[in-house]
C-alpha cells in the first residue's frame, strides 16, 4: 500500500503532528507514505518527497508543516481534475489523505466523486468546518490570541486607549470570541453579527469614563451594516475565490477616535497566532486524527473525513463535512453580549 499525504489551505498549529501520526500508523502496518508538497500543487505538479516516521518523530510540537500548503485549486475545472486523477495513478498511490479546511476538502469530496480514493483530516485555525466539534489549530490560534489582547489591554491601561484588536476569522468568529472572551475584552465583534459604526461609538463613550480604557476585538470578517461586504487589503481573489481580508480594526479604530476624540490604536496579530507551537489539546487531537485516517485508508474506506464528535474520533462523509460553515452559537453569542453590556 503507498499512500500519499498533503496538507492544503492555511497552515494550522498540528500539521506536522497528524504527519507524524499518519506515519507512525502506516509503518506500522508496513505501509508506504509519500509526501505531496504544496497542498493540490503537487498533485498537479508530481512534486513529492518519500516520507518515513523518523523525519517526522520529534516534530509533534512544531508548528507548520514539513511538506508545505498551498490555496491551489485542483478541481478548478475539468482538465485539472483530470490531471491530478492521472497523477495520482502515475505516482503508483492507492490512497491520498488530504489535510486541509473547508476548500481541500471540498476539492477532495470533487475528487472522490471522480473517483480518486480520498481520506479527510479536517484542519483549520479557524474551527468553522461542520462535521466535527473542533479542528485542531484552533485551540493554539486562540490561547496565542488570548496573549496578544492581554498584553494589548495592559498597554492600553497605562495610556488610558481604546486598543482594537484584529483576530483571523474569514466567515466565523470562533476564534475572536474565545480569546475575546478569554482576555476580557469588552467588546467582541464577529462575522456572525454584522455591527453598527454609530451603536460601537455608542458603547466607547459611555465605557470608556468609568473604565479608563477599552479594549475591542474584531474578527477579520467582521461585518459592518451598510458596508458592501467585509473590508479587505486587496481586490484579488485566491483560487477558491476568497478575498484577502483585513483592515477593519485600523478603520474601526479611526472611527472611534474620530467620533469620540479618544485615543484610539489598532492592532492585528494576525498570521502570528497560526505559527505558534500547538498546545496539548491540539496535539492530541491530529495525533488520534492522522491514526484514524491511516485505519479507514487500511479498511478501504474512502470519501470519508475523521472527526472529533464529543470525546470519540469518528469518520462522517466528506460530503456531510463540507456542506455548511459551522458559525458560532446563538448561546457564545448571547453570553458575550451580556458581558459587554
Ligand atoms: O486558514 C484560515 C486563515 O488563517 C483565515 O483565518 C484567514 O482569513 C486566512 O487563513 C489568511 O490566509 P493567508 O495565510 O493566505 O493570508
């Protein structure tokens, strides 16, 4: 059996820890794995590197990932598709487990259909994909960003500002809340609940002469009400059709201070909190997922992805996991509400 592993999207504090596992698992079962480099692009390009545990071994804690990611599209259209089905029989694999979010795996669910034999590790900083209760990543991504606001608010005391926080967080803002939350920030704003400039400038001065300072955190795609859209950095568009977010805690944070007169800095951690080293929960977690993903590769079960569902791995059909994005509850919702209240 040779089986071929890649990791597509974003890069998530694990990688190399499912890797690691997927390896271990397959060697154990004298298993051959094949590394794809760059996500889809290798696939497309035949660009592969042989893989064995003992490269991996020491790596359960190191953030990134040892065979790269790339956004690149493999089922962009039909001569791609194609293409990488050719590839994938040329290269001699009997089966492709495919790390990634919301696109790869949407591109894996295309490809199985086409009747490539696919695997799904689910992976994103994010947490916004539905078929399982969290992605591994995400637990690093929010104590990382538990920190930067923690120490934002410190300085933000000492000068008596309004510190705005910038979080990643494309179309929820799991990652915005739970560190908001976390920190104690007074006021969290997420994609699942687009906000008024006017009701933010509101809430600033009537907070901000009792507390002396404020601190605010804004997911990147937060959305604000008659505003065409999220705010981005540029007009060109990845791949899979997304924009480059980011900006909208520099234009809250001159809105406030042009409408309240306080100081007023913005800050986003951004790609820092997705290089950091994963945390326990997180290592564990792609540890149980790349073994599972190995096990339904040696039953010969394919078009599935490994989830986590309450304390048990299971596996749920790719087509299930991609079906909606996965946004924050109406409870987390509520209860951040009543804290900034
Ligand atoms: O992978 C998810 C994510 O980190 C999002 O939170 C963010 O919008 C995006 O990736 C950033 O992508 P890039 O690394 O391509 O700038």
């Amino acid at each position: 059996m040779r089986i071929g592993v890649l990791t597509g999207g974003g890069d998530a504090p694990g990688l190399n820890a499912v890797i690691r596992a997927v390896l271990k698992r397959a060697e154990e079962y004298g298993f051959e794995v094949v590394g794809i480099r760059y996500g889809w692009a290798g696939l497309l390009n035949m660009d592969t590197v042989p893989l064995k545990y003992s490269d991996v071994e020491d790596k359960v804690g190191e953030a990134g990932t040892v065979i790269k990611t790339s956004r690149t599209n493999p089922a962009k259209d039909e001569a791609t598709m194609n293409r990488c089905i050719e590839n994938f029989r040329k290269l001699g694999l009997d089966a492709l487990i495919a790390i990634g979010g919301d696109d790869t795996l949407t591109a894996a669910r295309k490809l199985h259909e086409a009747g490539l034999r696919v695997v799904g590790v689910p992976k994103t900083i994010d947490n916004d994909l539905k078929g399982t209760d969290y992605t591994f990543g995400f637990d690093t991504a929010v104590n990382a960003a538990m920190q930067a606001i923690e120490s934002l608010k410190t300085t933000g005391r000492s000068h008596d500002r309004v510190m705005v926080v910038e979080i990643m967080g494309r179309h929820a803002g799991w990652i915005a809340l739970y560190s908001g939350l976390a920190a104690g920030a007074d006021l969290i704003l997420i994609p699942e609940e687009p906000f008024k400039i006017s009701d933010v400038v509101e809430f600033v001065k009537r907070k901000k002469p009792e507390k002396g300072s404020l601190t605010i955190v804004v997911a990147e795609g937060a959305l604000i009400e008659d505003y065409k859209g999220p705010i981005t950095k540029d007009v060109k568009v990845d791949q899979y059709g997304h924009v480059y977010l980011g900006g909208i805690g520099e234009f809250l944070a001159k809105e406030i201070e042009k409408a309240t007169g306080f100081e007023t800095r913005a800050v986003a951690p951004a790609h820092i909190i997705r290089g950091m080293s994963p945390t326990a929960f997180d290592r564990v977690l792609a540890t149980r997922l790349g073994y599972a993903a190995v096990e339904l590769v040696r039953k010969g079960v394919f078009g599935k992805m490994v989830a986590l569902k309450g304390t048990e791995i299971v596996s749920i059909d790719l087509s299930e996991a991609v079906a909606e994005t996965k946004l924050v509850d109406k409870s987390l919702i509520e209860l951040k509400n009543a804290l900034a209240s």
